[in-house]
C-alpha cells in the first residue's frame, strides 16, 4: 500500500495499537525481587483471538485525533473480513476516500506491514510536511495476544518514499523502531464512556531517515512518547503522542469517541 494523502504524526497512536514476519515478543528482563517476571504469552483461541483487540467481522470504532490546540480530525476503522490467519480493516475519515489495510496475525500477536493514515502512529504530517510512504520488513508485534504488567515487546517497520513542504520536496529512506511496555490499568474516562482496568502501555517510537535533497544527504532522527489505553473487549479507547519532528513540536490526543461490536 502507497500513502498518497496527507497523514498525521499524531496517527502514530495506532499503528502500534491497531495497526509481515513477526519476530518473538522480549519478556522484560529479570527484575528486582519480589517483583515476578512478566511474560506474554500466545492465547490458545486462535491466531486472531486478543485480549485488548476483538477482531470480529462488523466491528467498528470512530475517533476523534486532536493535533495541536485547534486541529481536530475524525475517522473511523471498521474489521471487513476476518480470515483464520488474518483481517482486513477500512479506515475512512471525511474528504478523503477509504483505506484498506491487511493484519497478518501471529501466535505472539497482531501486526500491519503498511503505514495506515487513520489510525495513528505513523502519519509524517506535522507544520504542512507532506508524506508519500510505502513500508516493508515489518517485525515484532503491534499488539501482542495476551499482555501481563510489565511485558515488553518491539515493533519495527522499514520506510522508503517522500516528504514535502510547500515547494521543498525530498526523497527519504529510513526506518521506524518502537519499544512498548504495558505498565499498569487504570480507570480512563472518554467519550464512548468510562472504561474500567483498562490497560495502559507506554513506549518510544524512533525514526531513523535519510532524506537526499538536490544530491546532498540529510540524515535525522526523531523520537516520539506514546502512551496508549487499551479496553480489554472493546479495543483502543486513548492515546497520547509528543515529541519534535524536524525542529517542530507537536502533541496529540486520540480518543474513541463511539464503537459497534457484534452482538452488542
């Protein structure tokens, strides 16, 4: 899949939610005693079966991503087909048409191979920054199958495309590192409504790019902080980003604003 509309960095918020080979989810290492081990380990129901994420046919969730102060955009994504080893979800916000997505879906987890513009994490569109991306080598887990307190897992992701700025335009090529930890549950209150022991989990997201601009090489890096909420059944609910991009701050609040599951 190609990203031929502009997206948000504040999207990073899903991609590694709910955002293609899927390396083993990292146990954290060994802590201090009496803390026990966390681990995660593969839930039996099924490849596609999750303890944060109900992948069911039919099952729908809108958002509502504030970008900023005053920059607010909506989109909703909805599962289309389910498969034995994987699913497709359809991502549509206002003005811009349908996106389709396929999740492969692994013993240790869920994972995306390709940038998703509605749903979070890896939007390039910060200050009018423009991004045209293509993804590949996905590895790790987005969303791993079954998350214990203190479970840590990578999730990374290889890029190669544009950015553009006004009448600036760049080739780039780079890559996308996260490391996400689940840290706790606590009581998250949004507008769908009041989510109880819902799971929070926190990470780092690092681009690593090389832009060539009129034959002269710019490398940089950029680091972003995630914290995500997660409703056990119901699916992403909250998610905060802030970091700088290109000597740009930027922040984003992502929060489910209604969902449709089957059978409710």
């Amino acid at each position: 899949m190609r990203i031929t509309k502009p997206t948000r960095f504040a999207a990073l918020s899903l991609l590694f939610a709910f955002a293609a080979a899927c390396s083993p989810v990292v146990p954290t290492p060994t802590p201090v005693p009496p803390t026990p081990t966390p681990t995660v380990t593969p839930n039996p129901a099924g490849l596609c079966a999750n303890t944060l994420i109900p992948v069911k046919e039919g099952a729908s969730w809108t958002y509502n991503n504030n970008v900023g102060t005053s920059n607010l955009e909506q989109f909703t994504a909805t599962i289309t087909e389910v498969r034995p080893d994987g699913f497709s979800v359809a991502v549509s916000s206002a003005g811009n048409p349908t996106v389709n997505q396929d999740w492969t879906c692994k013993p240790d987890g869920l994972v995306a191979s390709d940038f998703n513009p509605g749903q979070g994490f890896m939007g390039l569109n910060v200050a009018g920054i423009q991004a045209n991306l293509s993804s590949a080598n996905a590895t790790g887990v987005i969303v791993p199958a079954n998350v214990q307190q203190g479970a840590q897992w990578p999730f990374g992701i290889d890029m190669a495309g544009s950015l553009s700025q006004g009448n600036l335009s760049a080739d780039l090529k780079g890559n996308i590192a996260s490391s996400m930890q689940a840290v706790g549950t606590e009581s998250v209150t949004v507008p769908a409504g009041t989510f109880n022991n819902a799971v929070k989990v926190q990470g780092t997201s690092t681009v690593t790019v090389n832009a060539s601009y009129q034959g002269i090489n710019l490398p940089f890096t950029s680091t972003a902080n995630l914290t995500l909420w997660f409703a056990p059944g119901v699916g992403w609910i909250k998610s905060t980003v802030s970091g700088n991009l290109l000597g740009t701050a930027f922040s984003a609040t992502t929060e489910l604003q209604s969902y449709k599951l089957p059978n409710q």
